[in-house]
C-alpha cells in the first residue's frame, strides 16, 4: 500500500502553494508533486498582484514554498504526476520516477501550456516583448508602441482594449479579417490596421512584414491557445468547460470538480489567468478539500 496524505496537491505554484498552505495550517499532511514548468518562468517580472508587484516571479514562488514547507505536515516531491486513478478517500497517483502515492483528496494545480501561433522570433521574446495579458505588462511599455498579432476574431479584444496602453497597430497576418462594424471599432479606439503578412519578429518587438517593410514597436501581444497542462484530470473524468482561448477544468464556487474529492484551482480551472485570481483560488480550494476531509 502506498504512502497515504490527507491531499495531493499536483502543481506547486502559486494556485498549489496557496492550497497547500490552508491544509497545512489545518495540521493535514500534504504531499506537493511539482513539475518545476511555472507557466510565467519566461517572465523577469511579475506585475498585479499587490504586495509583490514586479518583483520576479521565481522569487515569489520562492518565498510562497519555503513559507509552505515551514510547516511539518507538509512534503515536497519535484516530479511529474503521469497518472491518476480511483475515487474519493483512495485516490492514487502515479509519477514519472515511478513513484505511487495515496490521497483522500486532490487538488490539481498543474496550470496550463500556451501555444503561440508560428512566427518566426516570436516564442522567443515571450515574456520579455510579447505578451498576452495587458494587465500584466501593459503598464510597463510606458504608453508606447503596441502591436496586436491576430489569431482569429479573439484578438478583436486585444486590439480594442490595448489603445488604452499605448499607440496600437493591428497585425492582421492573414489570420483574421474585421468586417465593417469591426473596423468601425478599431477606428474609433484609435487602431491602425495592418493587413499584411509577418514574415518575422525581430529586435525588441519589430515587425518584418513578408513585402519588406519594418514596423517598430515597444511590445507585442498575442492570445496564446491554452491546454491544461496535465492530462490528470480528464484521466479522472472531470468535466471541462470551453473558453475564448482552451478548454479548463470545470469547478463550482468552492473549487470542486466534477469528480467527489477532486479540486482544481489556477489557470487549470479558469479562463482569465492571474497570479493573483491563482492564489485566492488555491486558498479556496485548500480550505474547501480540508473541509471536505471532515463533512465529506
Ligand atoms: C509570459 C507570461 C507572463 C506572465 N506575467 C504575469 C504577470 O506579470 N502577472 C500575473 O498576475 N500573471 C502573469 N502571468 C500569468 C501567470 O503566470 C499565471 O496566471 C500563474 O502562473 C498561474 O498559476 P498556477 O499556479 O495556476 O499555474 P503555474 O504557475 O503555471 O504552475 C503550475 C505548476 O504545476 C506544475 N505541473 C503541471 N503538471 C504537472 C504534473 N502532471 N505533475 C507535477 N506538476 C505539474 C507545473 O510544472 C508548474 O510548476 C504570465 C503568464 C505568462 C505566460
């Protein structure tokens, strides 16, 4: 029989760490399976969530785990969970070095992965010049030049709240084309628009269009596609729900899922991405797991 926790929390980030840290502070044992893949590690800088604004996000995490650790209750393993089976009180995961572990309950906090569409020098300034969320580094481009590289019709709502960070040009590359009332919006936010195609990004956020030209701008954003980041909670049957940019875990107002025993918190288990939403959604779903141990 493998050892048995009070929960396992996969993801030991920020959304985990929080849920961590309510069952902790309720004297349960809790095992922390982590991945290491933080989904902001390409950041140098982590902005919006009062307290800790700009400082890097390694160092938050950082401090969140050793806080978390400090208390006896609590292990860390640094591993990836592959696999999870059974049912409320006897859950059991299984992780890449081979290891298995029982669990009365489950928090999932194993974020998401994004997928940038294929331009050449973009993945490589993700998180530095090119980003997805205005108000994360909106601020910091100072009122600049700000390029919205169309994925589809989401990216109409880039390009029309952006205007409020700076001068914003539209690249459309072929992806999207805005019809009439579209344009009528874009106009009156003040948005040019760029039919062209990219070729490449280059320098801090250039844009190389494929008929030569070279438009310069402070930054670049992009609505990344969004997976959950481990195939866990589909293994376990949790229902998902649909958003603007991927599919999430679905949860109710206390962070449960689908499945009896099972929650899930962080980007894993929403559409709108945070720092901040992560953390206030991991202490729900810590507070709402213990609570779970004793009501059922
Ligand atoms: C480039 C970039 C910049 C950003 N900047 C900001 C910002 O300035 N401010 C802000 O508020 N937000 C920012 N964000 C969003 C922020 O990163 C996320 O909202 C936040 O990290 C979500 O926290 P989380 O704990 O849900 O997931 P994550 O921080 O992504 O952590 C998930 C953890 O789970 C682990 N994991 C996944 N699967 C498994 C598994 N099977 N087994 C074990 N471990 C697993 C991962 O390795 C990872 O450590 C940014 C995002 C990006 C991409």
């Amino acid at each position: 029989m493998p050892e048995t926790f009070d929960a396992v929390v996969v993801g030991g980030s920020y959304a985990g760490l929080s849920a961590a840290m309510q069952l902790a502070r309720a004297r349960r044992r809790v095992l922390i399976v982590d991945a290491g893949q933080r989904r902001n590690r390409f950041a140098t800088a982590s902005h919006g969530l009062i307290g800790q604004d700009g400082r890097a996000p390694e160092a938050i995490a950082a401090d969140a785990r050793a806080q978390v650790l400090a208390y006896p209750t609590v292990q860390w393993r640094q591993a990836t969970a592959l696999r999870a089976d059974g049912a409320i009180d006897r859950f059991e995961l299984e992780d890449d070095a081979g290891a298995r572990v029982a669990a009365r309950r489950l928090v999932l906090a194993t974020g998401v992965v994004d997928t940038l569409p294929e331009i050449d020098g973009l993945q490589a300034r993700w998180g530095r010049s090119v980003f997805h969320c205005p108000y994360c580094h909106g601020y910091e481009l100072d009122r600049g030049r700000i390029g919205v590289v169309a994925v589809g019709e989401v990216s109409m709502h880039h390009a029309l709240m952006l205007p409020d960070w700076g001068t914003v040009t539209f690249f459309l590359d072929g992806r999207f084309a805005p019809d009439e009332a579209q344009r009528a919006a874009l106009a009156a936010r003040g948005v040019a628009v760029e039919p062209a195609r990219i070729a490449r990004v280059c320098d801090r956020a250039t844009v190389e269009l494929e008929d030569g030209r070279r438009i310069e701008q402070d930054g670049l954003f992009v609505a990344s596609r969004t997976q959950v980041a481990s195939p866990l909670a589909g293994q376990l049957g949790c229902a998902f729900e649909d958003g603007p940019l991927g599919a999430f875990v679905r949860t109710d107002a206390m962070q449960a899922t689908s499945v009896p025993g099972v929650f899930a918190c962080g980007d894993a288990a929403r559409g709108a991405h945070s720092v901040a939403l992560a953390i206030g959604d991991g202490a729900m779903a810590g507070t709402a797991a213990h609570r779970s141990l004793i009501f059922g």
